[in-house]
C-alpha cells in the first residue's frame, strides 16, 4: 500500500512524484510506467526545446507553469549537471501577412514577463541568422535547447534516493477502488494506493476513463510530428533555433529548424494524424485505435475545419519534396539532397466534442484521483512546476485518518482496458 501511485513514467509524472516526496518526506511514493525505461515516449521524442512562454496566452496555465517551471528547470539541471544551451531563437516572417502575428507574439511574451525579447530589422536577423528569408522577426534570448530523456532519467534517479519507487514494464490494464484504496492491476500484478495520480499521457483519457471519470466528451488524439536532419555539411546554415510566424488559423507551430544539445540540426516536425497512439511510422496502424479517434464526434468536427491543413501535413508526411518546399520559405538555401529523414514523435492532443483541441492543461479530479487528461507543450519545459501544481491537488486527497489493507480481493468496481 502506498500513499501515492502516479501511472506514467514520463517527465510530468517523474516531476509530479518528486515534487510528493520533497513536500511530504517519509510519504511512500511509487511511478508506474509500462515500457521497460521512463520517458520512452513523448518526454523522449520531442525537439528538445526549452521553451520561453512568448507563445502562450497570457494568465493560462500554460503560461503560468512554462514561466515558473523554467527557472526551477534551469535550477534543477545546474544542481544536477544535467547539460542545456541558452542560445536564444528567431521567429521569422517571411510573408507580409506574418508581420502581425509578430505583433500579437510580442504583446504575448511582453504580458507573460519575458524580458530581452524584441523585435529586430532584417538586417538585425540576417546578423544573426545569415541564410534565413526574413522580412523581421523576434529575437528570444530565453530559449534553449536540452535532452529532456536525461532530465527524467534524473529525475527518477532522486526519486528513488528519496525512497520513492519506479517500476518499469507496468502496464495498467484495469483500476479498481474501495473506500480505502485504489488498485492499479496488470499482468505484472497489483499496485495501490491511497491517492492516484494518471500522468498517461497518450493514455491518459483511457486511464481517466478507468478511475470512473466522465471522457465521453474529450479524447486525446495522437499527431506524429517527423523530422529530417541537415547533413553535416549544411549546419552551418543554423546557428542558433529558427521558428516561422505560426499562423493562427492552425493549432501548431509549423515546421522550424532546433539545434540538438548534443550537435546537429533538427528540422520539422510536421503535424500528422497518427493511426495509432504510439504510432511513430507512417505505416503503424492500430486497427482499433484508428476506429475509436474516426468515430469520435469531435475529430470529425476537428477534421472538416482542418482538412485543407491536414492534407498538406499528409503530403509532407510522405513526399519529402513538400517537406524540403515547407522548409525553404525559411532558408532557401537548403536543399532536397541536403536532409536525410530523422526521427518522429507523437504528441498527445486532447480535442472536444465540439472539435477544439484544447490549447491547455487540463487536470481533472474525482475521489482520491487525479487525472491528468491534458498536458501540451510546454509541458516538459514547465513539467517542474506542472508537478508542483498536481503534487498539492494529490496532497489534498490524502486521507488523514490511517486506511488498513483491504483482504477482499473481489473489486467491488473493475474497469479493463
């Protein structure tokens, strides 16, 4: 029996499961994640970026937690000497069209407390960046560039020298409660607790959806951003992280080129529709994952505002000639024969029954749960102060009087997956 169990071994629910044991020491604490090694999936397959808020709409939990989980990042890798670069980014229009969104970005990272940002002639961008198609753009100082797996393979280093637990190749596949407890059960046997904490991620609703928690009306759908890598020769075309003006109508950023903590240059990710939730290739198809996101209300209603933009993510998907043409209205230069395919990661987006994909965290609660459902970019930048909020929430839950272990091993409630 323990007083926390979190299901999700990635950086949120490290981050979440640290934050338990620094706030209550002495409190039993264990991380449940089914592959054989945390942040195997999202924490591990994303650009790697530290993000500095500028995006975000002002007072959102968005902002607030990438403002706050920033510093306490930054503060974390230097206590631990875990490696980061501040190199700072450019956010480039290209198009006159663009130039007002510069604007709204500006009045975003200027509300959000950003300081040094600001916006720069073409002659300042060219400076900086000499092979970019800059009409003008934004100079960010804040933002960096990391191994987000490293920071949670640390994290789950100090969790386990606190006392806590981390148990890999756990899958949940039902969850049944008591007054007293809550069970996780799988193949690899049972686990409980008196609070839990679902930190799934692209499973996240599944597991809500165990806890007894209404889904009916979200439901995470998976998009599989892929990257190409600039050849060696062609890195210096990249000196520091290259983002165009996002457009509005569209709920990602476009495609953009990061530099890699550990050398290279990453450029991407598009944004498609993966056909299944931890599909990382083009050719991955989970029959009854793919069913369950086409009949879902809200993904068509998503898919008929979308369907122009989503078109063109498939065709980049599969024809890198689009890919290397969505790249060039950055820098030209760069050609077809300069980029070999990279890797791919899968994000999980949470999207309503009306077709919104909800553009903040969303953290639900019921008896001695909480539920994780949404937690998009910046969530590993913010994942810290992420955890923070989600520890105190946890906390609240906690019973105050001592609940003995139940001996009745028939569940008075069962869900499966």
């Amino acid at each position: 029996m323990y007083d926390y169990l979190i299901i999700g071994g990635g950086i949120v629910g490290l981050a979440t499961a640290l934050n338990l044991l620094e706030r209550q020491p002495g409190a039993t604490v264990c991380v449940a994640e089914k592959e054989d090694r945390v942040a195997a999936h999202q924490t591990g397959h994303n650009s790697g970026v530290i993000h500095s808020g500028i995006y975000y709409r002002p007072g959102s939990l968005r902002a607030l937690n990438c403002l706050e989980g920033y510093q306490a990042l930054l503060r974390f890798c230097d206590e631990h000497q875990v490696p980061y670069e501040i190199c700072g980014k450019v956010i480039v229009a290209t198009r006159e069209w663009e130039r007002p969104q510069l604007d709204r970005i500006m009045e975003n990272g200027t509300a959000n407390g950003l300081e040094g940002i600001r916006r720069i002639s073409r002659e300042e961008t060219l400076e900086r960046e000499p092979h970019v198609a800059a009409l003008d753009a934004i100079w960010v100082p804040q933002t960096g560039i990391i191994n987000y797996r490293k920071v949670a393979e640390t994290m789950a280093a100090r969790i386990r020298q606190k006392g806590g637990e981390v148990r890999t190749g756990f899958q949940v596949t039902g969850i049944w409660k008591t007054d007293a407890e809550i069970t996780a059960e799988g193949p690899a046997g049972d686990l409980s607790a008196r609070v839990l904490v679902n930190c799934a991620g692209l499973y996240s609703d599944k597991v809500a959806a165990l806890t007894g928690q209404d889904m009916r009306g979200m439901k995470i759908l998976p998009f599989r951003g892929e990257y190409y890598t600039l050849k060696p020769e062609k890195r210096h075309l990249v000196r520091h992280l290259v983002y165009p003006a996002p457009n509005p109508a569209f709920p990602f950023l476009g495609v953009h080129y990061t530099r890699m903590i550990e050398g290279g240059i990453e450029a991407g990710p598009n944004a498609v529709l993966a056909f299944r939730r931890e599909g990382y290739s083009r050719w991955d198809i989970h029959p009854g994952e793919l069913a369950e996101t086409l009949a879902f209300p809200g993904f068509l209603r998503m898919a008929r505002k979308h369907w122009r933009f989503g078109l063109d993510e498939f065709k980049r998907s599969f024809s890198k000639r689009a890919f290397v043409t969505a790249l060039q209205h950055l820098i030209p230069e760069v050609g077809f024969d300069d980029l070999e395919r990279g890797g791919a990661g899968v994000r999980a987006m949470a999207c309503d029954a009306q077709g919104n994909l909800i553009d903040d965290f969303v953290v639900l609660e019921s008896r001695n749960v909480v539920n994780v459902c949404n937690a998009p970019s910046p969530a590993a930048t913010a994942s810290l102060a992420i955890g923070r909020v989600i520890a105190e929430k946890a906390i609240g839950h906690l019973p105050t009087t001592h609940y003995p272990l139940t001996t009745n091993h028939q569940p008075p409630t069962t869900k499966h997956l």
